[in-house]
C-alpha cells in the first residue's frame, strides 16, 4: 500500500515542535503529579495485599492447555504490529490459540477477528489486510496534517475502524480473546488498577474493551 500521507514543510515541523513545548509546559506538571499518585497507590496497594492474611483456598488449577500468542503494547509500533499480526493469521490456524493483548495488542486482538472471518483463503486474508491499511491511511490524513493534530482525534479513528471492520456475528469474539486494561477500583485503596476482559464478548463489549485498552 503506497501512502498518500505528505511530509511536513520545515516551517510546519517547527510550528508542531513549538506548540509541543507549550502542551509540556502546561500540562507537564499535572501529568508527572498524575503519574506520581498512581504510582503511590499502586505501591500502597501492593504493600496491602502482602500484609493480608492469606487465604487457604488453593488457587484453582489450569486447566486450558491451549497455547497462547501475547501481544504488548507496543504504542506508534502499533503499524508494525499489525503487519505481524497479518503475518499470522495468513500463514496459521489461530482459531484454537489463546490471543492476549493490550494497549496496541488490543488492535492486534480487532484485526484477528476480523481477518479470519469464515476461515478465509490466504489471499483473501491478504485483500483484507491490503483493504484495512487503505482505510486506516485515508482516515489518518485527519489526525497527520501537522504535528499536534492527533490530539483528540485518535480515539474517532480507531472507533471507526472498528465499526467498520470488526464482524457483526457475536460469535467471532470468543473465549480466547482476552484484553488488558486499567479499571478504576476502591478497594484496598482507590485507584486504576489492572484488569483483564475476557471472552466470550458481544460485539459492542468488545469495542468497548479495545477502545478502553487503546487509550490506556
């Protein structure tokens, strides 16, 4: 797929670097008091459950001897991720594999999906792919046109890739698929904290789970 996305003029790319400096500046402090909080709590947490009583329950045994393909976020690598995926689902049978992901991972998740719908052929798996990046370049020029302009936008081009890519048969998103993310708890003390969603999904939790993981 050859890209239709322009390069940025020099006066464009200082215009971006600037206002970057500025968006630093401004919010910085909050982020790093944001990032600091959450880190606290997450370590009060931790020192939490080490000071509880252990409970005597054994903890259950595994029983799903499926094997399992990890995706990490992988943040702007998410481009390179989804080629590997396509790489996959081309080349092997992932329908018994366990598929677990997070952040870009859950991107990873979306496109498996939709790829292997009704256990296509190779090449079809390929004219797929080749019909996603097309989309995905076309709906980028919006968030590209200069340095910042990602900003806000990014969650309306995921959400429409998903609308219009993901199949409609509930029964695509089973079991195997589980999702990363952060999900705001009470209770040893308040905070985000890690969490998982697990199949089997209807479509539109499973958009919810991707987008939520998306924009952690």
């Amino acid at each position: 797929v050859e890209s239709g996305l322009a390069l940025w003029s020099w006066p464009r790319r200082a215009q971006g670097a600037l206002a970057f400096v500025a968006y630093v500046a401004v919010l910085g402090p909050f982020l790093v008091a944001y990032a600091l909080l959450h880190t606290t709590l997450d370590a009060v947490a931790a020192v939490a459950r080490l000071l509880k009583k252990p409970s005597s329950k054994p903890l259950p045994a595994e029983t799903d001897q499926r094997p399992a393909l990890v995706f990490p976020g992988t943040c702007t690598y998410v481009f390179w991720q989804m080629g590997m995926t396509q790489y996959l689902v081309e080349r092997y049978d992932l329908r018994n594999v366990r598929c677990i992901g997070i952040s870009s991972g859950g991107v990873a998740m979306a496109m498996i999906a939709g790829l292997e719908e009704g256990d296509p052929p190779r090449e079809e798996v390929r004219r797929r792919a080749l019909a996603l990046y097309r989309r995905l370049d076309a709906l980028a020029a919006e968030i590209t046109a200069h340095p910042m302009a990602f900003l806000g936008r990014l969650e309306f081009l995921i959400t429409t890739l998903l609308e219009e890519w993901l199949p409609q048969d509930d029964a695509a998103f089973s079991e195997r698929f589980v999702i990363g993310m952060r999900r705001f708890q009470t209770a040893p003390v308040p905070r985000l904290a890690p969490a998982r969603a697990a199949g089997p999904f209807k479509r539109a939790d499973f958009v919810e789970a991707v987008l939520a993981t998306a924009n952690a």
